[in-house]
C-alpha cells in the first residue's frame, strides 16, 4: 500500500490522559509475544513506520516497567498497556503500539485472530517469592499473579467450573481480560495495598492494577446501592435482589494472569461478546 493510502489511526488509554495518533496501512494483522508480561497484558503489538507516530496529550500518568525482555509503558490512572520495546529476540530495540487501544478507526482484535503472528521470547527471566499458605486452608487450585509478584489471588476451587467471559467493550479490549467469577469465598487476595484502583461508568466495579508492574489480576465490586430497589414491585424486587446478592458474593478474576497460562487451552471455553465499544467517548 502507497504512502498516500496510509490510515491515521487514533488511540488513547481508556481514560484519555494519553493520546497520540499513528499513520499505518489498513490493520488486518497482528504481533504477539510469547514473554510471560506480553501473555499477561495480552498484548498486540504494531510496529510503526519512522515518523508515523504522533502524541497528542500525554498528562504524565504512563509508568515504565522493564523486564528482562520488554520495556512495557502502561498508564497510572486507567491501567491501559499502551507502548513497548522488547529487549531480546526478533522485535529487539522496535518500538511498538499496543493494537487494542486503537479507537478511530476502530480495531477488533477478535478479528485478527487468524492473522496474529507469534513471536517467541528470548531470555524471559524472573523470580517470584511462593505465597505461604496458611496451615487450615486448602491447597489453591489457581495461582493468579502480576508479573512482578506483589498481588495475588489464590483460587480455592477447580477453575474448570468456573464459566469464562471475554468482550471487547472499550475498558475490557484495552486489558485484554478474560474473566472468571467465583464465590469470595473460595479465593484469597494478597497484595490489595499494592494495587491501584479505576472506575467508571456507574461506578459499581472497580478495576484493579499492580502499581508496579500495571497487571490486572482481580476487581472489586460494589453494586449499585441497596436502595434503588426499594421502588420495584415485590416480586420484582426478590428477583432483582437476589441477582444483586449473587453479583455482590463473586470475586472476579483475570484468567490471563494465573501462572504460566495457556490461553489456547481456555479458548474453546470462553464465551464471548462482540458488542465493540458502542457509546465510549472521551472527555475533549
């Protein structure tokens, strides 16, 4: 494709306090790294041409974090994977775009599936403390964990029966999550102080983030506040409650943090939604 056909591509981390644009041929395909943060962060990286790259807000919230393969730039605020530099391998000294932050025009990346190439990871080193575990609880089934080890959540129960969701709405393609949903009771979370927090919409789920290493391993949920069933119809209102108590018992897990996952293994498993990011604006 000529010069002249090239596309500008605006992308942003999903609060908006980094924005930039990138001139590049139509997205039909991607990169993918086999590194354990790359699999963590689920990243799809674009390589893009000399001068084809452009800030247009940076407000000081994106955070370097460096492994011993990637130089990873995540936002503070949002949590959002935006930019990289592998340090080893095929993808050494390039510097990359995370493809899922893209928004105008913009790109699904479940439709690049079929068109990803993986790129295997060089010298992919790190060491990470085990968890102790306490002597009456039972033995974890799942270990979840950021890429730098200071939050965890440990899965008491089979993640086999757990039912695994995936969308692409605006804050979820960002982070490439995938979640599960079990009871609070059948996890343990280390490393809550660790974390930073960001909310949207209603407010009533938090998104959770290593502040170190920018890793989504669990949210909060907060639901909506008790009263606003107060107006329903009776009958109305013991059907809306006990959703609402249902939602409030879950602790949502990211799949793509546990511990040397293989996300082809959960693949046949995940239920989908191709909904897109419909209605997300941001703030001018």
């Amino acid at each position: 494709m000529a010069a002249t056909d090239s596309i500008v591509y605006h992308g942003n981390c999903h609060c908006g306090r980094y924005r930039f644009q990138v001139s590049t041929a139509e997205i039909t395909s991607a990169i993918s790294c086999s590194c354990s943060l790359c699999v963590k962060k689920g990243y799809l990286w674009l390589i893009p041409g000399e001068g084809a790259f452009t800030v247009l807000r940076d407000e000081g919230y994106l955070v370097e974090y460096q492994t011993s393969t990637l130089k990873d730039k995540f936002c503070s605020y949002c949590g959002s994977g935006v930019e990289g530099e592998h340090l080893t391998g095929p993808l050494r000294g390039k510097f990359l775009i995370n493809i899922r932050t893209l928004r105008e025009p913009y790109v699904n990346p479940f439709k690049l599936e079929s068109a990803i190439t993986v790129i295997e990871a060089e010298g992919d080193t790190r060491s990470i403390e085990p968890v102790s575990q306490q002597p009456d609880e039972p033995a974890a089934k799942s270990l979840f964990i950021c890429h730098c080890g200071d939050v965890r959540a440990i899965l008491l129960s089979p993640i086999e029966g757990e039912e695994l969701k995936e969308d692409n709405c605006s804050k979820c393609v960002r982070i490439a999550y995938i979640g599960i949903y079990p009871t609070k009771d059948n996890v343990r979370i280390h490393g809550r102080d660790r974390v930073f927090e960001y909310l949207t919409g209603g407010k009533f789920t938090g998104s959770t983030y290593c502040k170190t290493c920018g890793v989504h391993v669990f949210s909060n949920i907060y639901g909506p506040p008790i009263s606003v069933f107060d107006k329903l119809p009776p009958e109305r209102k013991e059907r809306a409650l006990a959703v609402y108590h249902k939602n409030m018992a879950m602790q949502p897990l990211n799949v793509r943090a546990i511990e040397g996952v293989k996300i082809d293994t959960f693949q046949p498993l995940i239920k989908r939604e191709d909904e897109g990011t419909e209605g997300y604006e941001l703030d001018s």
